[in-house]
C-alpha cells in the first residue's frame, strides 16, 4: 500500500503531571487527523473506532508505551490494530522509525516497553508528591529528618548547621566557617558541601525538585528569608574578590591596588622585638619595579596586565632591567584607611546623585502585588472544589504552579536592595560612621559600594582613587 494514499492518522499520550501535549510538527508529515490524550485514553479508543471505518490507514505514535499503562495493554491495543489491518509506525523506536510493526516485533522491544512502563509509573508517583508538597525521596539533607509529609527540624544537629550560618555572616569566610564546624563541633565537611548547604533552599524552608521547581514554605527552616537574602549578597560580593582576601580580616584586603604597577596590594604585618605593638603596611604582592615612580617604564606600560609581566620576568635581559628599577614602596595601612573613609564620605553622595535610579520601591510593591494576586487565587481553590468546578487532581495541580510562580517572584524580590542606594549614601557619608564599625562590618560596607582602590603615585607622594561598583 503507498502511505501517501492512505489516511494518516497520529497518536500522542502526555501525562498532565509530567509534560505538556506535543506540538504538531513532531510527526514530521502532513496528517489526516490527530488523537491527543491526557492523562486518560479516551481518544486512543476513538482512534479505534475511525480505524473500523477506514482499514489500511497508518497510525503514527510517538512510543509503543503510549498504547497503555501495562504490556498486556499495548499488546492488546497491537492485536486490535492487526485485525484492523491498520499500519503502525512507532517513531522513537529504532527498529521502526519507517517500518510496520507487527505483533511479532513485540518480543523484541519487550524490555524496552518494561522499562519504560517501569519508569513511567515512578515519575508519575513522583510528579503526585511535588504536586502535593511532599519531600522528595531519598535521605533528609543533614539537620533535618523525615517526618510524615514533610522534613522535620533535627535537634541533635540543626544547631550546627545554625551556627555555621551565623559563622559565615559574621565573618563572610566559607572556608572559615567549615574549620569553625571541625574545632568546635567535629563535624568534618567539605568546601564543596558547605557552598550547598550556603545556597540550598531546604534550609531556607523551600523543597526544589528536580525539574528546578521550588515550592515556599513547605517546612519549618533553620535560615530565615533576610539571613538567607544576606548570604546570596555574600557570595555574589565574594566572587568578584581573591580567594584568600574575600575574608581577610582587615576591610582594605582584596580592594587596593597600585596605580603605578597595577600590582595588588596585600596587607603585611610587622612587629618589633619583644613588644606587643604591630604595625600594618599595605605593599603591592608582584611589582616589577618603576623608574623612581614617574612615567611607567616602557616595557611595562606595554604590559600592565600581571600574567604579561610574568612572561617577560622570564626573558634574563628584562630581569635584570627590571633590577635596575625602584620597587614601588609600601605605604602605612592606617594612613590609606583615613584616606579612603574622607574620601567615600566626600565622592559617594555625589557619585550616587548622577545616577539614575530606578524605582526600588515601585519595582517591590509590583512584585508584591503579583504574589498577594496569587494568594487571593490560592485562597479560593478550596470553594471551587466544593463547588465542583474543579476537581481535586486538578485543583492540587493548580496550587502547584502558584507555588511555584509565588517562589519566582519571591527570588526577584530577595535579589533586590534592601534599601535606597541614595538613603544609604547619606547615612555612610559621615566619618565617624566608618570609624565606629569594626573591621569585619567596615570590610562589608567597603565591599558594598567600593571595586577598587587605586593608589596613584607620585615621586614619594600618593593619593587614593575609588572606584565604585555602580
């Protein structure tokens, strides 16, 4: 028979849990007619009764698993399409893509139908728990158990994941806090578990699945929504920093670097023989050296870049240049500290006066809007299903996607400013601000607004340039 001739009929079966109905493009030809299925065969037991009328057509599936929930199922549905004398054509299998299957070819996608019969059942086990907010399965991450339908607090060990929190906001250290665990707890993890534990969104009291979904609120966290807000605006601040300097003790750390040699400047540490008073200095950790501080010798203002530097460093001529050159000189750490505080305070309120800024507050309460319209909705699917308009299934899958949807919209929430950049500029433009804080909550607030601090020299004088992130 020549298939352009014949009626061409197609089949799809979606699950409404699982995925949504296909498009039509998938069959790849022209079609006479479409049967679509969700979640039961109605359709497919129609496609049956068409085929009455019409022997000869081919019938186009994406998968023999689509013809039932069991084997017996599709091999009924197959013995029903044989006596028909309809041609079935199964594009994702490969024996098939182009071939009529007949009762016999069965026995060889046997397994293969199994498997995926098997795999179906699971995933739709799965999809009817995430609708319904339930943990997914496997082992409670670590401060948490299993309770009945939701995870539930751990007494023995959710105080240490507490306190590793409160360690890593305190000091802004990842590495920190995990040897902070080991000495104090003895609980021994690695630096790749404590970045989970700082951005997974269990211990924020959210479930996410394995498709990205995240439902709020679905159990009791042990991180509340603001530390968790502070944590995120941690970590995206640190990834901008040297590993080691993103929780220096000392707030300059990781910020300065000199003008001349475009070297960065580490903090050192000096003491005197038996006494205890120290002394800070701020000297560039790779500089190569510069003609008495003035114009920028002439190799290396062809190579300010580091990695450039190093390459020439290799080359015996350039090195003994190089020695011929002053070394830029380190300059007293409280000195450039004074320095940068008179200078934020006098540069930040003009620098955030010329800029434009959108409408913090207007861009919250729209978002806000969104998630209580959504809420409303929520609070009237109870009186649909009384009603009977909706049903239970379909009522649950509703929640679900507004849960979700409200999750969304919470995220973009979270990764906004908390406040006014101009209100913020006017409160941190007095010195005595500055010198109130101690080191860790200056390196914060240094690393809120501040990229880098350039040291521009000149002969033996220098003055400290800011460049702010904004």
């Amino acid at each position: 028979m020549n298939p352009d001739l014949e009626p061409v009929l197609a089949y799809s079966y979606s699950e409404p849990l699982l995925e949504s109905p296909p498009d039509m493009e998938i069959w790849g030809r022209s079609i006479d007619r479409s049967y679509q299925d969700l979640g039961d065969r109605h359709q497919l037991h129609q496609l049956l009764q068409d085929c009455r009328t019409r022997p000869g057509a081919y019938v186009l599936v994406r998968q023999l698993a689509e013809l039932g929930d069991s084997v017996s199922d599709v091999s009924d549905r197959l013995s029903e399409l044989e006596a028909l004398h309809i041609h079935l054509i199964v594009l994702d299998e490969k024996m098939g893509s182009e071939e009529w299957l007949k009762r016999s070819d069965l026995l060889k996608l046997l397994q293969v139908l199994q498997n995926s019969q098997h795999s179906q059942i699971l995933r739709r086990g799965h999809a009817r728990n995430r609708i319904k907010a339930l943990p997914p399965p496997g082992k409670a991450p670590y401060g948490y158990r299993r309770g009945k339908d939701r995870y539930a607090l751990d007494r023995s060990t959710a105080p240490i994941v507490k306190d590793f929190f409160e360690h890593f906001l305190l000091y802004g250290s990842l590495r920190g806090s995990v040897r902070y665990l080991q000495k104090k707890y003895s609980k021994k993890i690695s630096v790749s578990t404590g970045k989970r534990w700082l951005t997974s969104t269990v211990y924020r009291g959210d479930l996410v699945y394995h498709n990205g979904d995240v439902v709020q609120d679905t159990h009791t966290p042990i991180l509340s929504r603001d530390e968790a807000a502070q944590i995120d605006r941690l970590i995206r601040r640190n990834r901008r920093m040297p590993p080691r300097a993103a929780s220096a003790p000392r707030s300059l750390s990781g910020l300065v670097i000199c003008g001349t040699c475009q070297s960065p400047m580490k903090v050192s540490r000096v003491t005197t023989p038996r006494r205890k008073q120290e002394y800070l200095y701020l000297r560039p950790v790779a500089c190569l050296g510069s003609a008495e501080h003035s114009p920028i010798h002439p190799e290396l203002s062809k190579n300010s870049e580091l990695s450039k530097n190093a390459e020439l460093s290799k080359n015996a001529e350039f090195k003994n240049k190089c020695k011929k050159l002053s070394k830029c000189k380190a300059i007293a750490y409280a000195q450039i500290l004074d320095c940068t505080i008179q200078q934020i305070c006098r540069e930040l309120p003009l620098a955030v006066a010329g800029m434009t800024m959108p409408d913090m507050e207007g861009i919250k309460q729209g978002i806000m809007a969104q998630v209580t319209a959504k809420q409303a909705i929520i609070e009237q699917l109870p009186e649909l299903v009384t009603n009977g308009i909706l049903d239970r299934e379909t009522a649950d899958l509703r929640l679900y996607k507004l849960r979700t949807e409200m999750a969304t919209l919470q995220a973009q929430l979270a990764r906004l400013p908390p406040i006014s950049l101009k209100a913020i500029a006017q409160a941190v433009s007095i010195p005595q601000f500055w010198l109130d804080l101690s080191e860790s909550e200056r390196r914060f607030y240094f690393r809120e607004f501040i990229q880098q601090i350039q040291i521009l020299r000149q002969g033996e004088a220098w003055q400290v340039k800011l460049v702010f992130i904004f």
